[in-house]
C-alpha cells in the first residue's frame, strides 16, 4: 500500500488542474482513519531560490490559512502542511456536503429565499475573513459548499495559497507572482488587472447569486456599453426587487459603487422594505420606475413615497417610543394574565428589551422570530461577526432564560431551548438523533432553512432552529443557567 508522505491513504481524485490536482484521502495515523482532503501544489518555476521563495511562502499561507479555519466554523480546518519530492501539500477537513454547482446541476435554478439564506451564512464569513485582511480570490458556486451537518454555506479554495506556486523575483528584485487567480466569469475588473480589493469578493458573491437565480454566467449576459453593468434581471423576472437591488449594488462595475464590506451588504439584505408597504402604500413604487419617464413625473412619485414613508415612520417611531407590545390590552380586567408579555408577569432581569421578539411569537411569524433569536444570541456571544463556538459562553444567562420563557408561553411548551434539551438528553446526547427527531433532518439529510417547518404544528423542539450556533456548545450553557 502506497502512502503520501509515509501517513495519507489516497481514496479518489476530487480534481486536476494546471496547478496541481485534490484527493480525497484517509489519514492512516489517526485511529479512526480521519477523511481529509489534500491538495497538491506545483510550483509553476524551477530554479534553487524560487523554490526556497516559494517554499517559505508556502509555509506562511498555510499558517494563515490554519488560524482561520481554527476561528471559523464555516472555514476548513487545516491538519497538516508538507514538502515532498518537490511539490507541496496542504492537508484540510474534508466538508461532507454538496457544492452549489452540485446542487444547482441537480435541482436547477434556485428559488429567491434559499439565495438569501445562502448569502446570509456566508457574508459573515467574508466579513471574518476581510477583516483578516485576506481576499478569497476565487468565490464561484464550486467553491461554497452547502454542509451536510447543519446546512450551513462552507467556503473552500482560498487562492492565496495557489498564488505562492508562481511566485518570481522581477528584474528590480522584487517578488511577484506570475499566476492571475480567480475564474473569469465571477471576476471583477480590478481582480482581471491583479488588483483585487474586498468589494472584488462582493462582486463575486453577486455573479455567484445572479448564476444560481438564472443560470447564466456573466459572459452570458448583456451588459450596459456605457457603464459595463451587467444587465440580468430581465433573465431573473421572479425575483424580489429588494434581493435584485442587493444584488444589483454587489455588483457595480467600479468598486466605488459597490458595498465597502460584507457587513453593510449582510445589513441591506436583512433591513428590506417589507412588501405590503410596497403593496398597499406605494403600489407605483412596487415595481421598478421605467428611465423613460419625465422628471416631473419621477419627482411626484418620490414626493408621495417620501411623504408616506415620514407617516409610517412616525407610527413605527411611536411604537418603538412606548415600549409597548402589540398584545392585548392589559388595561383589560377580563384579559387573561396568560396573554400579558413576559415583562408584566415574571421579573425579567435581561441585557436588552424583547418586546420585538415577543410580538414576533404572539403574532405567529415563527420564521421571523426565529431570525430575531439567532440575530440576538450572535450579538450576545460576540461582537465578531461569526462566532466561535467557546463564545456561546459570553451569552447572559439572563437573556437565556428570557429567550426561552417567550418561545416556551407562545408555543405551549411545544418550542424553546429547555425543551430542545429534554429531548437531546432523552436520546443521550446524540445530536444526529436529535436533529432527525425535532425534524432538522430528514431521512439522513439537513434542510434548507426555507423547508422548515415554521407553524405551531411543527414538531416538538422544532424551533428555535439558531442555525449559527452550535447546539452542541448551546445546550450546555444552557445547563449552566439552569434551564
């Protein structure tokens, strides 16, 4: 039996490209023959000090690389990084799950929430790693794996590693690389002329969403001769203006344009104008103004839209203003105490006001309260934009038991980390069990967030789903505080 440096069992070859090839391969040190996948890198010149150049590259980037996936959860972990018989290898956890190019060739083309709920795993990642000050490089849908475990976006195939293989040394001496990493059909100008900046990965994610919402890749789309813009909505008719507009900015021709970070892109995606006021307010506004009409006429429309945008704000600012939920009345005698908020009936020592959330439950929007806990809980374990798992942690047990006390009254028991807990520990503590039990999977495999089930008939335990967090590190903090 052959092994790669005396120690990886090679099982199949994942791919082969002029830079080198990716296994998938079996570690043989490890007791449990841990998969892992290893990626081969050539070097793209031959002479003794480009090799000890890119050699003492080679070594820096894997380090990054492996800081990285050891503080993200939705980064590959790096095991090993190695030099043998000239070529260098870099071995990373093997991610069990399909790539979007899988899943786009297998289901075709994708429906506006699962985009969203895409974009929404991944834009903290990006943000996590801009911060770093690394640029991925080469986001396309082969490179974001959807995780079989959790569902969650996995992003692989960072091209700073890539870019050591051709590294050279200019006439001035200074060092470069001859290698231009990224795939055309996701680049962005700046990134085509080697200067690639954050936003270049904003665009990329864009085209990414653009392709999976229409099948088409940038070279296969109209753009605008005088400005460059991509012109692809016309192929994409269906989708929500609100997503079109995100997607529309990510996508800007000149980076000046576009979002300056992941972060402010995440924000405008999950702060959309809400469709009824579109409907029933504006409903000239609903769909978008055609360039041709008069200025005159542009300026009316906009007087009525800001002016009915003031009335709604002043209502919403009212609301916010007196803290006051949108329940019964508790001014009521005949009122029930069972209907009264959380905050009149059980003292309530939480960090922050839950009055949102509480009438997100007592309305039934299951689907959105579920995204104001996830939002709430993040914000609470840190202030990275993705945390780690020991954050869970940093969480008050205050807030925690708040937070389950609202799901628990508004679901009769039926939803809330206490009862999430009662069924894991029932099973003793198999969370493959688990998840198959409160229905996060089905028949072995995890849903997509928009194929939950987000009614009071869901299954016990079914909700809140909190799909940033890992429930493994969840339910002991939630023990911790005596739920």
């Amino acid at each position: 039996m052959n092994l790669l440096n005396y120690r990886y069992q090679i099982i199949q070859t994942l791919s082969i490209s002029s830079l080198g090839a990716t296994f998938l391969a079996e570690d043989t040190h490890i007791p449990s023959n841990r998969r892992c996948v290893i990626k081969k890198l050539q070097p793209q010149h031959h002479n003794l000090q480009i090799y000890q150049l890119i050699k003492d590259r080679f070594a820096t980037e894997s380090k990054i690389l492996a800081e990285l996936g050891d503080n993200n959860q939705q980064i590959p972990r790096i095991y090993n990084y190695f030099e043998f018989d000239g070529e260098f290898y870099l071995v990373q956890e093997w991610i069990s799950g399909v790539t979007l190019a899988e899943k786009f060739k297998q289901e075709g083309i994708f429906s506006d929430s699962l985009v969203e709920e895409i974009l929404i795993g991944i834009l903290p990642v990006l943000d996590y790693l801009h911060s770093q000050n690394i640029v991925h490089r080469d986001l396309k849908p082969d490179h974001l794996i959807l995780r079989s475990e959790d569902n969650q976006p996995v992003l692989i195939d960072f091209g700073t590693v890539k870019e050591t293989m051709g590294t050279i040394v200019t006439a001035s001496g200074k060092i470069a690389s001859s290698i231009l990493i990224g795939t055309r059909e996701f680049m962005s100008i700046e990134q085509n002329a080697g200067r690639p900046i954050f936003s270049s990965d904003l665009f990329s994610l864009g085209l990414t969403a653009i392709y999976l919402l229409t099948g088409k890749l940038s070279t296969e789309l109209p753009s605008d001769p005088a400005t460059g813009q991509i012109i692809w909505r016309e192929s994409a008719l269906s989708v929500s203006s609100s997503l079109a507009e995100v997607l529309e900015k990510a996508i800007k021709f000149h980076y000046r344009d576009r979002y300056p970070t992941a972060m402010e892109m995440l924000v405008a995606l999950q702060t959309k104008p809400s469709p009824k006021l579109q409907i029933y307010l504006f409903p000239q506004l609903a769909t978008q103004l055609k360039p041709s009409l008069p200025e005159w006429t542009k300026f009316i429309l906009a007087t009525i839209f800001i002016g009915g945008l003031s009335f709604v704000g002043l209502v919403l600012l009212r609301q916010v203003y007196t803290q006051k939920p949108l329940l019964p009345d508790s001014t009521n005698e005949s009122a029930s105490t069972e209907n009264f908020p959380i905050s009149q009936t059980l003292e309530n020592n939480a960090s922050r006001n839950y009055t949102h959330l509480e009438n997100l439950l007592y309305s039934g929007k299951l689907q959105e309260a579920d995204r104001e806990t996830t939002k709430i809980l993040r914000q609470l374990a840190s202030k990275n934009a993705q945390p780690r798992p020991q954050d869970i942690d940093n969480i008050p047990c205050s807030d925690l038991i708040t937070i389950n006390q609202l799901w628990q009254k508004h679901s009769n028991n039926n939803f809330g980390f206490s009862t999430q807990k009662q069924i894991w520990q029932g099973n003793g503590g198999n969370t493959k069990l688990f998840r198959s039990q409160v229905g996060w999977h089905v028949n072995g495999k995890a849903l997509d967030y928009h194929n939950h089930n987000f009614s009071p008939s869901a299954p016990k335990g079914h909700l809140p789903l909190v799909r940033s967090l890992n429930h493994n590190f969840l339910f002991p903090r939630i023990s911790s505080c005596g739920l």
